[in-house]
C-alpha cells in the first residue's frame, strides 16, 4: 500500500534555524503495510489476488486493475450477486500467463504450505477471501483486504475456513516475498520463526514446472 497519504509534519524550534520533516503512517496504514485493502464490499477476492500478484510477483497492480482485468472473463450477473469466485481468479490469473490451482488441505498440515495462498472464511455466515501467509503450531497470519495484516489463533481459522487454499504459480515467483515473512504484533512476545529461502524440491511439490524456478 502506497504510503503517499501519510502526514507530514514539520518540527521547528528544535534546533534554531532547522525544520525536521518526518512522515506519520496512521495506524490504519499501519494495518494495512504491504498488502492491498479492498474498496468495495465485493472485491476482497480481488484485493487478495493483487495482493499476492503485487507482493510475489513484483506486479503494480491496484485493486481497481484486478477487477477491471476479471471482469473481462467472469459473468457480471453472478460478480453483481455474489462477488468473485476462485474460478474467476484462476482464469483472470491464465491471462497474466500464470496458474492457478486449488488445494483440499486437512488442517493438521497446514504448516506444508510454503507460498502465500487465498483462503475462504465464513465469518459470520458472511464469506470472505483473505491472504493466507504462514502458519505457526498456534497462530495464522493473513493479509485480510477488510481489516489489514493480523494474526488469528490457529483454531479460530480452522473453523472459520473452508478446507480449500488457492495458488497462484508461475514464472516470476518472489521467494523472498515479504508475504512469507510477517511481522509479529507489537504486544507479542515471541517471534515469527527464523525465514528461510523455499527450496526448488518445495516448489515443485507444490505444483511449480522446475523451468519457472530459472
């Protein structure tokens, strides 16, 4: 997320005759660092998709682009009632030159996930697709285009979401991406584990052509 709407403010008086200019994130910016924030109640789906394009493959992508490009190959009638699916997504994302491919995963092994997926949750009976970055023995970290980058007990995502996690694979994937390495909350006390590069043989296990690892 751009931080080009951050305040400015100037401090004069500290040292005579010097001005200090410091930019001042707000704290919903602060929620919302390295990840795209949905703008309507029915683009989180493309909010997350620009969010992993933007951050794992380099794109510059708005949400407004996302959708734009999505709509050219969804059904409107069905965007108009029931926002973006996964299928429209995955052929969105074919036009980009890339895959996409969904996973049925038992939740004791969500830890094997090694690259940053979309993931449905039912939160309330309301569905809504978050970025799934990385998980811990207790906590989840998602990129949720409503309410920012956070950290849910593991638990509660289980129940909350729909066993199913979607991949986007290609050339052109950031193994360095910062979505795989999230920051901990300010009032947590241990950290994230130590990062490490994805190897090739964990990439290719997940569904990447070893010729897109070059």
């Amino acid at each position: 997320m751009s931080l080009s709407n951050a305040a400015n403010i100037q401090f004069s008086g500290v040292i005579p005759g010097t001005i200090i200019n410091k930019n001042i994130i707000s704290m919903r910016e602060q929620h919302f660092v390295e990840m795209v924030p949905q703008q309507t109640d029915f683009s989180c789906g493309a909010a997350a998709l620009a969010t992993i394009l933007n951050y794992a493959y380099n794109y510059d992508f708005t949400e407004a682009d996302v959708i734009e490009g999505m709509l050219k190959v969804s059904d409107l009638q069905l965007v108009q009632s029931q926002g973006f699916s996964l299928l429209d997504i995955k052929h969105y994302v074919e036009t980009l030159g890339l895959r996409g491919r969904g996973y049925s995963v038992n939740p004791e092994i969500l830890d094997r996930i090694k690259i940053p997926t979309i993931a449905l949750l039912d939160i309330r009976g309301y569905k809504h697709f978050v970025v799934l970055k990385k998980t811990t023995q207790d906590k989840v970290y998602i990129a949720d285009p409503a309410l920012g980058n956070r950290v849910m007990d593991r638990q509660d995502f289980v129940d909350g979401w729909n066993k199913v996690t979607f991949a986007i694979i290609g050339e052109g994937f950031d193994r360095d991406s910062i979505l795989l390495r999230p920051k901990e909350p300010l009032t947590a006390r241990n950290t994230v584990d130590t990062w490490r590069p994805l190897t090739d043989a964990e990439l290719v296990e997940f569904g990447f052509y070893r010729s897109e690892l070059f």
